[in-house]
C-alpha cells in the first residue's frame, strides 16, 4: 500500500503513488477537474441526482488511483447529496477543488 498524502512547508499535498499508475493518474486528476463545473452547476440547480452519483464514483475511484483523500471527499458528497443538504455540498466541493489545485504526485 503507498503511504498517506503529506503536507509539505509550502502547502502542497505530497501524494505518493505507484509507478505502475503514472500513464493514468493525470488523466484521473485531469477528469476531476473538469467536473468541478458539473458539480456547481447541479448544486446551483439543486440536481441531488448528479451530485450523488458524481460523489458515489469519487468514493469508489479515488482510493484505486491512491487518492484516499478523493474518496473520503467523494463519500462526503454522496451523503450530503442524499440528505439534500446544500451547505456541505458546497464545501465538498471547495475542499475537491482545493486538493486538486494542491496535490502534488510523487511517484514511487
């Protein structure tokens, strides 16, 4: 198993991951990335729908890639999706938005 993610002095999240991943893991981030536009879409128009499964398939996907952090975001999402409970959507999806502009793979 790779170690857990790392704060470093600047504030970048250090994420080690498997070499073997490193010809799919930017485009897992990069895919993350473009559904941040989907997320606050479906939550400005209150489409729980999306926002559950969106958050259903970060659950499940990001621990695969070695994004633990991805998947407890993920997890975070679907549940507040399911609750219809907009605040703690809107955070979900500032602190996915936050870990992607942060992250930083190291690959080992």
């Amino acid at each position: 198993m790779i170690p857990p993610s790392s704060f470093d002095s600047d504030d970048r999240i250090t994420v080690e991951i498997s070499r073997d991943l490193e010809d799919i893991v930017p485009i897992f981030l990069a895919n993350r990335k473009k559904e941040l536009p989907i997320l606050r879409d479906a939550l400005t128009t209150q489409n729980f729908n999306t926002l559950q499964t969106l958050g259903h398939r970060m659950k499940g996907d990001g621990g695969g890639y070695g994004f633990d952090h991805i998947s407890e975001i993920g997890t975070g999402l679907e549940t507040a999706a399911k609750q219809r409970h907009l605040s703690a959507i809107e955070q979900h999806i500032a602190q996915l938005e936050e870990f992607l502009k942060r992250v930083e793979v190291v690959y080992r």
